[in-house]
C-alpha cells in the first residue's frame, strides 16, 4: 500500500488547473476560496496520477464516491487544512487527515460510552490529540468500508487503553496511524492485509508535470 501527503498550499495553481480533467477542473473552480480550491485540484492530481500511473480509469458512484475501474487498483483521499492525503492498494482503503484543534464537544456524538469513559481517564491535556485520532480513524474505516457518514460513527469502537485499536471492528479491517505533518493525525483503514506500507510526500507540482506528460505521450 502506498499512502501520500501532498502540501496543497506549495501547488502551481495554474499548472494543477492545465493538468485535470475538464470536470475535475470545474469542480476545483467552483470553490469561493482559493484555499478549497486548490485542495479540490491537488485531490485531482492525486487520481490523474493513479490513473497514470495503473493504467485505469477514475469514474464517480451515484454516491459521488471516486473509485478506478476494476477490482485491482482502490484508492482514497482525504483533506485538511492545507493537506491532501492519498492511499493506494490492492484491497478496499479509506483514508483520512485532519487537522488537530477544539473538537472535545463532539465527542458524545462521535464516541460509544466505553470510549467517552476512556476519555475521563485521560489527563485533559491528551484529551484533544486522542480525540483526533479516534476521529481520523473511524473516518478511515467508514470511507473503507465505502459507506461513508451513512455508517454512524458512535456505532463502534476505535479507542482502548488510551490507544486506537482495530479490535473492535470487523476482523477484515486493520486500521493504521500514519506519521502526519505537525498539527494534524492521519490513519488509513484497509480491508485485509495491506501489506507494506510506504508513506510518501508527494509534490504537487511534479504530479501536474508527470499527467501533462503522459497525456502527451498518449496524443
């Protein structure tokens, strides 16, 4: 499994913009601030590359979900703040970024009661940083599993002994935390065995030159 972080504020706008599809292009143009719209457009840089990359190409579900064609290539994206973040397997994969901040209000709505326990025990301090990897890591399994918020996430567990722990969720699925830039949390959820896992920082730039190249090499 790869997985991926790309800083969208470093992107060449223009360059992203020339190097996506028509329709991802609109999409990305459609945002008021220019801070979503280069997060939409370097999300597109990450499935123009994979399509590129693995020879497949990217559709969008009636749920508005991306997905590659076939069975043999899944991938993910997720973003936050100023990053965008990717993963690509070989079996069903969610991932998700986030940036840390003031989110304990959420917590009753988000957490089962033996996870709002673990919380009390915690010095207040960790309450935050723990909080935001419970939440980074139920989205990774709901986005996994393909259903999204439709899976409520106070429905299962992701927190025990003041950890994250896929324990308590469906054998198939194995979630991982990722190393994330500072201020932010990032896991990944697969469903199997993800085998090696390799976590890359991607430019944005060079992903924009790569589509552009190989779009010219197939006209």
């Amino acid at each position: 499994m790869r997985c991926m972080v790309a800083d969208a504020g470093m992107a060449d706008l223009g360059l992203a913009m020339r190097a996506l599809t028509g329709e991802r292009a609109r999409l990305a143009s459609s945002f008021l601030f220019e801070r979503d719209r280069r997060l939409s457009a370097v999300a597109g840089l990450f499935m123009g590359w994979i399509s590129a990359e693995y020879g497949t190409e990217i559709f969008v579900d009636p749920n508005g979900k991306p997905h590659a064609s076939g069975d043999k290539v899944h991938f993910n994206v997720s973003h936050s703040g100023r990053y965008v973040a990717c993963a690509v397997a070989d079996v069903p994969v969610g991932i998700d970024i986030e940036a840390q901040g003031d989110n304990l209000d959420l917590l009753r709505s988000v957490a089962v009661p033996e996870e709002r326990e673990e919380f009390a025990r915690l010095p207040e301090e960790e309450r935050e940083a723990v909080f935001c990897r419970m939440w980074t890591a139920k989205e990774s399994y709901m986005k996994a599993v393909g259903l999204g918020m439709s899976i409520p996430p106070d429905s299962f567990r992701v927190v025990g002994d003041g950890g994250i722990t896929d324990r308590w969720i469906p054998r198939l699925y194995r979630i991982l935390e990722l190393d994330a830039p500072e201020g932010y949390r990032m896991s990944v959820c697969t469903a199997g065995d993800p085998g090696e896992v390799v976590l890359d920082t991607a430019d944005p730039d060079a992903l924009a030159r790569l589509i552009l190249d190989s779009r010219r090499s197939l006209s």
